[in-house]
C-alpha cells in the first residue's frame, strides 16, 4: 500500500503484520527524481515489487537508509542496491554501538530473545551520529538512538523526524538485550526532546502528529514500569518470570515473552545502577531482589 504524505514523501507498507509488527514495517521514499529509500524492508519480493512501483519513469534509489538491524527493517537492503544500484547506508554491523556493559553480557553469552536480529548487514557506507548525507533533492541527518538496537538510527529532515523501532504511535518498544539496552534507550529519548519534530514517521504505524507529547509519554511509561518493578521485589526475591507477569498483568499473555525481555533489560540496568540484586543474569529465569 502506497501513501503519498508530503510532496517529497511516500510511505509504502509491507505485507508482514505481527504482534510486534503491527500493520507491517514501513518503507519511506524521501525525495524526488533522486530518492533515498528509509528502512527497505522485510527480504519480500512482493515489497520489492511494490517498492520499485512507486517510482515515477524519471525517478532512482540512489541511496537506501537503514535504521536498524532486524530484519523486517534492512533484509531488503542487499537485494534493493543489487536491483537499483544505490549505496547502503547504516550505523554498521547489528552489535556495533553496544554500551559497555551490554558488550560485556554478550561477551558472557546472554543470548537475544529472538527478536530478528540481522547479523549479514553490512552498510556500503557507514553512518555515524550527526552524519549528514545528502542527494539532489534531499538531506537526512543521523541520529544515533541506541536502546531498541545498538545500532539504531533516527533520521532527521528538516524538522520532521524518521523514528524507526525507537519511537512508534501505537505500542512502546521492545528493548531486549544485549542488543537492547534501557539505559541507552532513555537516553535517546531524552536525546530526541532536545529537538523540535513537527512530526514523526515511525518504522510501523501511521505517523506521530506531536513527537515531543508522545516522546514525553514513552519515557513516563518506562519509569512507571520500573518503579512498579521496584516495589514488586521490595517484599522480597521473585524470578523474572513472575516478575513479569506481576508488571505486565494488563499486557495479553501472547506478548509475556516479549516483555520479559523488557523487565530482563530494566534489571540489568537498575543492577548497574546498584538499585537491585539479581543472582545470575545469565540464568534462564533469574532471581530479582532489593538491593
Ligand atoms: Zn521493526
């Protein structure tokens, strides 16, 4: 499905609805006549067709943006440039950017939760934060946002912000380490409300009409998380699976294992905050308890 949002913009949506999905991962078309596709897509000939559909006679992808490392984001990203010839551009390998401590968990061998990571990515060009990249009809900057990925871009245009995982309208994100991170994903947060976005196109959902109320919105509902989180073990250890279904009781049970991995990365960064106690990290269901 395409959807034309700005004279220089274009969404197309693919055909990959999921739970943690939504409705299916966007790709936008910045530009016109030269045009940088942000976030390709999942590796789906249907949405490659659709993709290239979308450009008028006189139009090429000379660039392909990407904001993360999951595959319903970047898989498209080597087929597109074969097909196209455009350059990839991206913050580099899925583990490029972890926090010390989130390389230190992986170098100990936490595993991810399975959430897609893309471990082939590799970008033609590699962006850093503030890098700016430009075509005849465009200019994007990069922004750094570690905390869904540590690889995660946000890009800006002008004032108008292309979110990816790190900020959706319509579900908060899934940080699940190591690749996820919360510490780095507040900070982000707090990185994005430096700037004024008159609005945002995130990677799934219709686009966000006051950024800076949904941003504020995101981090609240973390920090209520943790504080409820916190006075759980007060009275005493619990495992992380209780502890979830403690914290996530309004949250359907198909999604429990989603949000484990959001409790595992609140654990993990309020340990190294010395505020809990966990036994074992590593461990298939650790023990959480005050500190
Ligand atoms: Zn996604």
């Amino acid at each position: 499905m395409i959807t034309q949002l700005a004279p220089d913009l274009r969404r197309i949506m693919a055909q990959n609805p999921s739970p943690l999905t939504g409705t299916g991962t966007n790709t936008y078309l910045v530009g016109q006549g030269d045009i940088a596709v942000i976030d390709p897509g999942p590796d789906l000939p249907e949405h490659m067709a659709a993709i290239l559909s979308a450009l008028r006679p006189d139009e090429v992808i000379t660039h392909i943006l990407v904001t993360h490392t999951h595959l319903d984001h970047s898989a498209l990203a080597p087929g597109l440039a074969r097909k196209t010839g455009a350059v990839v551009c991206g913050f580099g390998p899925f583990d490029a950017g972890r926090s010390a401590t989130m390389e230190a968990l992986a170098a100990r061998g936490l595993p991810d939760g399975g959430e897609g990571i893309d471990r082939q990515f590799r970008p033609d060009v590699t962006l850093s934060d503030e890098a700016v990249i430009a075509g005849k009809s465009w200019t994007l900057r990069a922004i750094h946002t570690p905390g869904h990925a540590a690889s995660h871009l946000c890009f800006a245009l002008g004032d108008r912000l292309f979110s990816g995982d790190h900020m959706m309208g319509w579900s908060s994100s899934l940080i699940s380490p190591p690749d996820g991170d919360m510490a780095a994903y507040m900070a982000s947060l707090a990185r994005l409300q430096d700037e004024h976005w008159s609005q945002a196109f995130p990677g799934h959902g219709a686009a966000i009409a006051v950024p800076a109320e949904r941003l504020a919105a995101l981090a609240d509902h973390r920090r209520g998380r943790e504080a409820a989180l916190r006075q759980a073990v007060q009275s005493g250890p619990m495992a992380l699976s209780s502890l979830t279904a403690h914290v996530y009781a309004d949250t359907p049970i198909h999604l429990h294992r989603a949000a484990a991995r959001n409790v595992l990365a609140h654990v993990i960064d309020l340990f190294d905050r010395n505020d809990l106690q966990c036994d074992d990290i590593l461990a298939p269901d650790p023990i959480v308890s005050p500190t």
